[in-house]
C-alpha cells in the first residue's frame, strides 16, 4: 500500500519533528551535564556555583517545516536517481 501525498508529508513532518526534539533534548542533557560538572568543581573548590546557563529554545514551527522540506528533497531526489536508472537499464 503506497502513501498518499498528504500521507507523505505527514510522515515527512513527523520525522523532522522527532529528530528536532531528539537534538533539542539532547542539548539539554549535555548543557545539564556540563553545568553539573562546573557545581560540582565549584563545591569542591569553596568557590559559588555557577548559574545555570539555560536551555535552546524548543524547535519552531518554521525549523520543523524547513527540516521536513530538506527530508522531502532528499526522498524526492533518490526517486529521481532511481527513476532514472531504470530508464537506463531498459533502454
């Protein structure tokens, strides 16, 4: 059963959206590891702890749809690839 294209750019959106929210997620985790470690050296020393330095912005609606539309040249161009590759191969 084959997509429509509503169905394509559904799921186009979607994997932007997962992959934007993974990064986003996991520059959180890296900035909270960082900041840890620099409390950490902080205590240790008798010096104050650094402030928390805050987090990216979650992913805009503009970055999901501009992350769907690279995803979407992506697909678009391995089809023509393929296309024409089997129009080669059958001439």
């Amino acid at each position: 059963m084959s997509l429509s294209p509503f169905e394509i750019r559904m799921e186009l959106l979607k994997m932007s959206l997962g992959q934007l929210t993974d990064e986003h997620y996991a520059n959180r985790s890296v900035i909270d590891n960082n900041w840890n470690l620099k409390v950490e050296l902080a205590k240790q020393a008798g010096t104050p702890s650094p402030e928390h330095p805050g987090y990216p912005p979650f992913p805009t609606e503009n970055e999901i749809i501009k992350k769907a539309e690279i995803l979407n040249n992506f697909v678009s161009q391995s089809q023509q690839l393929l296309t024409e590759k089997t129009s080669k191969k059958s001439t």
